[in-house]
C-alpha cells in the first residue's frame, strides 16, 4: 500500500506539460521520447515547427500532443500579430491597423475613404 501511494504521488507531481527538441516531422525529445506528434493550433492555422524548436507537449485523453512552440524574442506590442516561417517570410499585423508583408507597408486606409 505504502509503495502504490507513493508510485501515484509521483505520477500526480509530473508537470503537465514538457518542453521537448523537435528532431524531425513529428518527433521530439525531453525528458520522454515522442513520436508521431498530432500539432494542435488555431483553426485555419497548420505548422509544422523546424527542427530544434523548443516543442510544448501535454499529454491529452487521446494521447500526447504539441500545441506549439516557445517563441522567439520579438519587439511585438500586445495585441499584435506576427505570422512567420523559418524561411523568412511575415506577416505582421501592427496595432495601427498597417500591415507589413515581408517589409511591404501596406497603410489602413483612413476612415473617411482617403
């Protein structure tokens, strides 16, 4: 009884989540090994994390799964929005209403029609 108690005790202390290394298409290593990696995001939203990003994994009724990834340092202001991919390509949508494609300002127009 003693030893079953202290086994659940240190199953109910793991964390709820694991930062893991991607290492390939779905795979990742952290503390355990994970393979065949369901990727949870937003709706409309697919990704598939590069290599050697830092993986967030929760373990779910249905198995484990990465709902995202640890971002990099941005000089982003709250409530702004940047899409990016490790080649390079962004989209940032700026509190001002202007939106930046690949450096590309592309201004809100004012709201008078001008």
């Amino acid at each position: 009884m003693w030893i079953s108690q202290k086994i659940i005790a240190a199953q109910s202390a793991k964390p709820s989540a694991e930062l893991a290394k991607m290492t390939g298409s779905a795979a990742a290593q952290g503390v355990n090994e994970y393979r065949g990696l369901p990727f949870a995001g937003p709706w409309g939203i697919a990704y598939q994390p590069p290599n050697a990003a830092q993986a967030v994994i929760v373990s779910t009724s249905a198995g484990d799964a990465c709902i995202g990834t640890m971002a990099a340092g941005r000089d982003l202001k709250p409530g702004e929005l940047l899409l990016y991919s490790s080649g390079g390509a962004e989209l940032y949508l700026k509190n001002n209403g202007d939106i930046v494609i690949n450096g590309q300002v592309f201004q809100k127009e004012a709201e008078d029609g001008s």
